[in-house]
C-alpha cells in the first residue's frame, strides 16, 4: 500500500467554482485499489503555502498525483499572461519540490492534450495521458516497485466502459467547500463523443464514441448528494448529455421515478432534441440547458463541422422555452468560412432568439490534431513546427477581426442577456456572486417566462451590471 496525496490545482472561479470531478474520480479507483489516499484542494485552501505544507508533513506521501483542469481560459481578447492556468500548477509543484523528494504525477484534461509540453513546463516527473483510474494505480504500483517512471505514461488502448467509470469519492470538506461557493456540483453520466466539432478535443481526451454509465449508478450518485450532503442543484459534465442512441432518456427516466428533489442542467445538442424528450427531462429535474450551438449561420455551422441547421438551434431553444428551460448559447464568431456577411447573419439570427443568454467568443483556440489544426495548416494560419502550447487562435482569412469584435461589442452593448467581450461575462458574474447568488448564474439574466405572475429568481439580476 502507498500513501497518495491528489491535489486539484485548479482556481479558476469563472463562471463559478468547478468541483474537482477527475480527483475525485482517481481517489475513488486509488482507493478500491487498497491505497491510502488525501485529497487536497489548491483553491479550497485559499492558495496558502503553509496549508500545502501542513498537508505534506501529516500525510507523508510516497507519490504526489495533480489535477490541472485547464490550459488556460481560451479567450482571445484576453492579455497575454490574463488567464494561463499552468502557472498555478507550476507554482504548487514548485512547492512540493521544496518539501520533498517523491514521484510527482500530473494528469487531467489539460495533460492529455499536451503532455510533454505541460510536464516540462510544470516539472513533473510523469504524465498520464488520457483516463487517470487504471493509469494512476499502474503508475503508483511501479513507483513502489521500482522507482524508475517513464516520463509520459500512454494512455490505455482500451477505455473504461461505462460500468467501469467510478462514482467519485466525495470528501466531506471539498464538497461543502463547492456547494456553499458555487450551488452547484458536477458529476458524469457518460463519456466520449461521437460528434466531429472541427475544434474540439473530447473525441482525443474520452474517445469517439458515448460510453454511458448505468443509469441506476447515476442516480445513485445524485441520490447520494442530496442524502449526505444536502445538495440539490447538479450540472451533468458530460461533452453532450442528448446522445442519439437516447441513454440519456433512461437516465431522466430514472431521475423521475426517483423523485429525489434534485434540479440539475446540462450540455445538449440541439441535433435531435423534440418535445416529448424535453417534458420527460424536465420532469426529471431539469432546469437549464447550455446548447453547443457554437455558430449563428448555416455556412459557419458547416465550417464547424455541426450536424445541424441554424433553424434546428432556434426550434431547440424555442422548445426549451415554451417548456421554462432556461437556455443559453455560446456561439463562436470568425471560425472557418466566416464572412462580414455571416456575421451579419448570424447577429440578426441571435436577435430573434427569446427568453435565451448568447455568450459570444472572438476566434477558436487551436489544438494539436484537431481538424482545425489541419485547416489552420493548409490555410497558413500556423506552420507546421509552430508550437501551440500558449494558445494561437484560428480567425477566418475571410473576416477583419478588428471590425467585427467592435460589431459584436456594439451590437450587444445594452443586452445584458447578450454577453460580449468574455471579460463583460466575467464581471457580471463575479457581481452576482458578490451579490450572494449561486448556480449557474447566466439564468439570473433571462427575463421571466410571459406566464410568469410571480418570480421565481429568473431574471431579478438584469440589471447588475449597471447597479
């Protein structure tokens, strides 16, 4: 048995406090293992030295393993150093190194789209590619045994199926610790994604493929919230929860017998969404939704790579909120086959939706091995030997950025239910929290439903901006 310590390195608090999901999930596989594990929150001890070494010195561990979420914040109107999330996990791992002399891991989403260039840039001595539940036990059972660690530790060639994704093991303390902060947590009911988005990164980190967990261990972990930690507002983390094959109609199926008192939102496609699926989730709990529309015309949805139409997006938002689902969207203006003509479109497109928050973003980071990154090659947007570790964004040859962040910046300017530039978002929802609200926050900017006689929080923060 080896003594582990996991430490979650991430703070960013936009939009709210993220629980540290992934640690949970490896503390639960460590432990089944038969190891002794300590989680331990970078953020949830306030970023305090002396806490990490306090930590240290009381638990003793043999192998350190750290959780680093994100890269950085993926904004690129953000300044050069605003947002470059490596540079806490360097800092924590820089700490430990002063303190003692055993293995350090690091693993997480951030990781496994970059390994090498994170490990070097951190200083770890290992890091795991891809699902972290087998690797972490393999890699602590070498360390015992030999000492000797390879610098990246490869990714399975066979990944967990959803009966082997763990239910997270949740620490008493880190739980309270997000749900006073945010009101909200996070868990999983499937991983993967079968969709081909140009830009994203989810068919490399979980595979192209849904791997759903078993509905009745879902709920258990919903059930077990509510029971042991009286939470009651749950986002579904998964990279869509509307899959095609319908898993996720079991799920909210389930959640409705259960009648466990629980809210929760989610990531959905608006590919396939219709009434009947949409009144049973909501049923089951269902509050809000965050759609992965991503482009506000049908030419700059085809340069993404979507399977739908911009009228699909609109009938989906439209259905949610006929039903009182609070919707928002995040389109991404100047991707691939971006004009000053689509913006147009896409701006007077996003004018007719209703009862809907629009986040806006300016151009796509580009990642290794995405089809982006192949586009970007072919259109000299990037060389082939450019590094694309500190983020470089995709801005389509067709579109002057200038013109249309100052388009977008104007448009928007006296919506607050239309957010844009992101550091516009940033403030507003740091007021809120300031203010005492929790959740999501982005519903707080939706004006109340036409039925509504009576408020139900929805809307009460529309003017915060300006108060």
């Amino acid at each position: 048995m080896s003594r582990v310590l996991l430490i979650s390195a991430n703070t960013c608090v936009d939009p709210y406090p993220v629980f540290p999901l992934g640690m949970a999930t490896v503390a639960a596989a460590l432990t089944e293992a038969g190891h002794e594990v300590l989680q331990f929150d970078w953020l949830a001890a306030g970023e305090v030295a002396e806490a990490l070494s306090k930590a240290l010195a009381a638990f003793g561990p043999d192998v350190v393993a750290v959780s680093i979420r994100n890269l950085d914040r993926v904004d690129s109107l953000a300044e050069s150093n605003e947002g470059w999330e490596l540079r806490g996990a360097r800092d924590v791992i820089a700490l430990l190194r002063k303190q003692m002399d055993v293995p350090i891991v690091v693993g997480g989403p951030a990781v496994s789209i970059m390994p090498r260039e994170v490990r070097a840039y951190v200083d770890a001595d290992v890091a795991i590619v891809g699902e972290g539940e087998r690797s972490i036990v393999e890699v602590v059972e070498a360390a015992a045994q030999s000492g000797s660690l390879p610098e990246i530790w490869p990714s399975e060639s066979e990944r967990l199926s959803g009966v082997g994704q763990r239910s997270p093991c949740l620490d008493p303390s880190l739980v309270s610790f997000y749900w006073n902060a945010s009101g909200i947590l996070g868990l999983q009911t499937k991983r993967g994604c079968s969709y081909h988005c140009c830009y994203c990164t989810y068919p490399g980190l979980e595979g192209p493929c849904f791997r759903p967990r078993p509905a009745e261990a879902v709920v258990a972990d919903v059930e077990r919230l509510k029971r042991d930690f009286q939470v009651d507002t749950v986002f579904f983390a998964d990279s869509v929860f509307n899959d095609p094959a319908g898993h996720y109609l079991e799920l909210a199926e389930a959640l409705a017998r259960r009648e466990l008192g629980v809210k929760w939102a989610a990531y959905f496609s608006p590919k396939g969404m219709n009434r009947e699926a949409v009144a049973l989730c909501r049923r089951a709990g269902l509050y809000a939704v965050e759609l992965g529309v991503d482009a506000a015309s049908d030419a700059t949805l085809h340069g993404m790579g979507k399977a739908f139409t911009w009228a699909d997006a609109r009938e989906a938002t439209d259905m949610l909120s006929r039903s009182h689902v609070a919707c928002a969207q995040f389109i991404i203006f100047g991707g691939p086959d971006e004009t000053a003509e689509t913006v147009e479109e896409g701006l007077n497109n996003i004018a007719a939706l209703e009862y809907c928050v629009v986040f806006g973003f300016s151009g796509i980071r580009i990642y290794p091995a995405t089809p982006l990154h192949r586009r970007a090659l072919a259109e000299g947007v990037v060389q082939k030997d450019e590094s694309l570790f500190e983020p470089v964004y995709y801005i389509s040859p067709t579109v002057d950025k200038t013109w249309m962040d100052r388009r977008l910046t104007e448009a928007w300017a006296r919506r607050p239910d239309r957010v844009f530039p992101p550091q516009r978002g940033y403030r507003v929802t740091a007021k809120l929290r300031s203010l005492g609200w929790k959740g999501l926050l982005w519903e707080r900017l939706i004006a109340r439903w036409p039925s509504e006689t009576t408020s139900d929080g929805v809307g009460d923060a529309r003017t915060v901006e300006h108060g």
